[in-house]
C-alpha cells in the first residue's frame, strides 16, 4: 500500500515539475522575444536618428539615454531600498511597542523595571520547580 502512495506521489511530482519546466520555458521564449524587440527599437532610434545628424551624435544621443535611464533605475532602486528599511524599522518597533504593552499588562507598571524582574524571576523559579519535579518522577519509575 505504502508502494502505491510513493507512486502516486511519484507521478504528482513528476507533472508538477514538468508543468514548471514548460512554464520556464515559455518565459524564456517570451524574454527573448523582448530581448529583440528592445535591440530593433534601438537600432531603428539609431538609425532615424542618424538620417537627421551625424552618426556620432546619434550614438552619443543613445549613450545619454541609456545614462539617463540606469540613472533613474538606480535612483528607484535606491529609494525602494530605503522605503523597504524605513518599513523594517516601523515593524520592528511595533513589535517592540507590543512587547512593552504585554509586559505591561502583566506586571501592571509602566514599562516593568524592577517589578517586572522580579515577576519574571518568581515565575521562573516557579518553571523550574514544577519542571525539575517531573524529571524526578521519571527516574523513579
């Protein structure tokens, strides 16, 4: 029976895994389609360009595109980036305001100092005993 299973699994994964490879494929067809269509639209500015000033200028016009858009590109990434730490940063202290609530709420203080310490000491004490009476139990028996 557990044969069965392993092979039933077996075929699940192999389809899962084909339907993976046909869907990388089509992606990379369709990459490489926009690959082509990018560099003909280049060469087609290129050229058009080329009719209206010298061939120099029409390369040096590109090359600033180009340097213009990686520009942008990195300005977006560079903002991203940092939208991305501020977001970290809110979480984090959410987390950590919320950490402060709950400790607040179980020690009845403002924030816990030493009454929470104390609390926390108590309640491990109290942990540790029930939990060292049960190993001791164990090896009794």
């Amino acid at each position: 029976m557990l044969s069965a299973l392993s092979s039933l699994l077996q075929n699940k994964v192999e389809a899962q895994v084909s339907r993976g490879i046909k869907g990388l494929g089509a992606a990379a067809v369709v990459g490489l389609m926009l690959l082509t269509a990018y560099i003909a639209a280049v060469v087609a500015l290129a050229l058009f360009l080329a009719e209206r000033m010298s061939p120099w200028e029409a390369a040096a016009f590109i090359a600033l595109g180009f340097a213009l858009m990686g520009g942008a590109i990195l300005l977006f990434m560079s903002l991203k980036a940092d939208a991305d730490q501020r977001a970290e940063e809110a979480a984090a202290r959410a987390r950590q305001d919320t950490q402060n609530q709950m400790l607040s709420a179980l020690t009845g203080g403002e924030g816990g100092g030493k009454q929470a310490m104390v609390i926390a000491a108590i309640a491990g004490l109290i942990l540790s005993s029930l939990l060292g009476k049960g190993d001791d139990e164990d090896d009794d028996d």
